[in-house]
C-alpha cells in the first residue's frame, strides 16, 4: 500500500515557513494584544498548514 506524505508538497512546506514568519511578525506586536489579534493570527495562519 503506498502512502503519500504531505510533508512533500511544496505547498505545505510554505505554508508551515510562512507560520514561522507569522510567528516572529506577531512577536513583535504590543503585550496587550497577547489575547487579542495575535492570538487570532496565530491560529489562522496554524490552520492553513493543517488544512493541507
């Protein structure tokens, strides 16, 4: 049985770079916005690479 990892994609593998990007941007955002925006962003961006 042959079974395909989506590690290979190169549309997963910039998805999971561009996490990485969002994560070091949102770093960068104000300590009040924690539980805020940069919460939300972080998830959204998490999800594109699980969705894949």
């Amino acid at each position: 049985m042959y079974v395909f990892s989506f590690g290979k994609l190169e549309v997963w593998q910039n998805s999971r770079m561009s996490i990485m990007d969002i994560y070091k941007l949102t770093a960068k955002f104000p300590s009040n916005e924690i539980f805020g925006i940069t919460s939300q962003i972080k998830r959204s961006s998490s999800s594109i690479a699980t969705n894949i």
